[in-house]
C-alpha cells in the first residue's frame, strides 16, 4: 500500500501564496496518477489538479493559471503551487494516488483558508 502526507496548509490573505506537499511512500513513477483534490463541508471531493507518470498534467477550470501541480522524484513527492488565491479556495485539500493495478490511497488533507 502507498501511505500519503500532505502539508504546507494554513490561512492565507486573498491574492497570496501556498505551495501543498505531498510525500508519497513509494517512488511517484510507481504511481499511473497523483492528483490533489479539495473538499468543503457538505460537498463532495472535487479534483483539482493531477500529474500522471508522463508528466501531463490536469486542472480543474477553476484554478487554470493560478494553480500548478508538479513532482519532485528524488524527494518522491508532489506539490501544488497555489497562487492568487480566492476565499473560495478555501477547504482541505488532500493527495490521492491511483494506479492501474490496484492503488487508491488518500493522505489525512491538509486545510487551506483564505481570508477576503
């Protein structure tokens, strides 16, 4: 099984800065897709970005151009560069990493808030 640990959360001022981390427990290459997601009380877990193993990447609308997902392999971790940051950003965000062969794990989230 993979084990996940996001961090770098915290209260920002809108129009500021996060960079999230994600340390994955095995190689990020063993991994067909890492994605970051984000969650808000009474709504479902919604994708933000995602990295797969060839480097592609993928935004939600809502964060084109403000957001970039990317990995570090040496570091087998993954980070999302929050920038220009909403109020509705806000909520936790958590790692998933998926593979074809049968990986589904989650970390524990880490929680983003964004003062207006």
């Amino acid at each position: 099984q993979v084990q996940l640990v996001e961090s770098g959360g915290g209260l920002v001022q809108a129009g500021g800065s996060l960079r999230l981390s994600c340390a994955v427990s095995r190689s990020p290459f063993s991994i067909n897709i890492i994605g970051w997601y984000c969650q808000v009380p009474g709504k479902q877990r919604e994708l933000v970005a995602d990295i797969n193993s060839g480097d592609n990447t993928n935004y939600a609308d809502s964060v084109k151009g403000r957001f970039a997902i990317s990995r570090d392999n040496a570091k087998n971790t993954v980070y999302l560069q929050m920038n220009s940051l909403k109020p509705e950003d806000t909520a936790v965000y958590y790692c998933n990493a998926f593979s074809i062969r049968g990986i589904n794990a989650w970390g524990q989230g880490t929680q983003v808030i964004v003062s207006s």
